[in-house]
C-alpha cells in the first residue's frame, strides 16, 4: 500500500492536533476523576499541575493560531493583487464576473483578518505563505502558456480552485483553534469567509462544467 504524501498529510496532521488536544482532556479528566479519592493536599499540586499544562497547550495553540492567521493575511493581501490579473486574462464573461465577486469578497476577507488581530490584542502582521505564493506562480505562469480563450480559462479556473482549496484548509483549521480557545467572535468571522471561500470554489466548477471545459476541449481537437 502506498503511503500518502506530505501534501495529503497536511489537513490530516491539523486534525491530529485536535484529536490529540481532546486527547489530552480525557487524559486530563480521567487523572482527576482518580485523585478524587487522594488526599487534599495531592489532589490540589494535580490539579495546579494540570492547570499549568493546559495552560501551557492553549498558549501554544494561540501561537499556532497567530502564526496561521499571519499566514492567511499574506495570502488574502496578494490575492487582491492577483485577481486582478486573472480578471484581466479571461474571456468568459461568467469566469470573469465570478472573479470579480471573488475580488470584493477577499477584500472584505482581509478586513476579516484584521478584525481577528484584534480580537486577540495583536497587530495585523503579514508573513509570506510559501505555499500560497507557489500557486499564484503556478496560475502565472499558465496564463502565460496559452494562449486567450477558453484554454486559458480553464487553466484560470484549475488555479483559481487550488487557491479556494488552500483557504478553506486554512480557515477550517483557524475556526476550528479559535473555537477551542474560546474566541467566539473571531469563530464568526472566520466561518463566514469559510463559507465564501467555499461557495466561491462551487462557483468556479459550476463554471467550468456549464462552458469553459467544454469549449475548451473543443479547441482542442
Ligand atoms: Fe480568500
């Protein structure tokens, strides 16, 4: 059997963090539960134990959180760069009105990100997204490749839809860490650019399933 590649791996290591948080509750609930019968004195050095421990994960977890949140305020500021582009490269007139919405959504989105910063006290600060750069490189470079037409766009599309993936991967992880820290303004805001993004990846197929695939392929032959 073939094992997965780091790339499958990434959504799955971000579910284990959460699975191994909840894991340590348990762990956590079941030693109190047996120091019930200890005496006083061992029950409360447990107890202040086990406080500085999960203190110790949530203060981890907000920088897991902070660093992601860096990350995906990177990402959106140079999506509002690099939609522009594939508005200006694309031909269908459904594609390009998708990206347009798409464009005022991420701009919204950034806003987003900001007000999560200050949610926690922290200053909005981007930090290039290695892996979001590749992509939008990856998009560049394939508009420059073919030529104009529906070809193009469905490389726009294919881009564009690596790019949705990447941010619903993202803010699914950033909602799901501010639920567990208890940061339920910043879970709001969080879901609701969720739901664009995932909304704005069905619009994308819709679109490449309604003209741009088919015209595509018909170039083609
Ligand atoms: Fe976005």
């Amino acid at each position: 059997m073939k094992h997965n590649s780091v790339d499958q791996n990434q959504p799955t290591k971000n579910k284990s963090i959460n699975l191994n948080l909840k894991k340590m509750e348990n762990t956590k609930s079941n030693r109190n539960g047996r120091s019930n019968g200890a005496t006083k004195k061992m029950s409360t050095n447990v107890t202040q134990t086990e406080n500085s421990r999960s203190g110790m994960q949530s203060s981890q977890l907000m920088q897991l959180f902070v660093e992601e949140l860096k990350d995906i305020y990177w990402a959106e500021k140079a999506l509002t760069k690099a939609i522009p582009k594939m508005i200006k490269n694309a031909t269908s007139e459904e594609l390009i009105k998708a990206l347009q919405n798409h464009l005022m959504e991420t701009e919204e989105q950034v806003k987003r990100v900001e007000q999560v910063f200050e949610i926690i006290d922290k200053k909005a600060v981007a930090k290039k997204c290695e892996a979001m750069d590749g992509l939008m490189k990856e998009g560049e470079e394939i508009m420059k490749e073919s030529e104009e037409g529906a070809m193009c766009d469905a490389g726009i599309i294919s881009a564009a839809q690596k790019v949705e993936h990447y941010e619903i991967a993202s803010y699914g992880t950033l909602r799901q860490f501010a639920e567990t820290l208890g940061l339920d303004d910043a879970v709001e805001l969080l879901e609701a650019t969720l739901e664009e993004e995932k909304a704005a990846d069905e619009k994308l197929t819709e679109v490449a399933v309604s003209a741009v695939n088919i015209e595509a392929a018909q170039e083609q032959e």
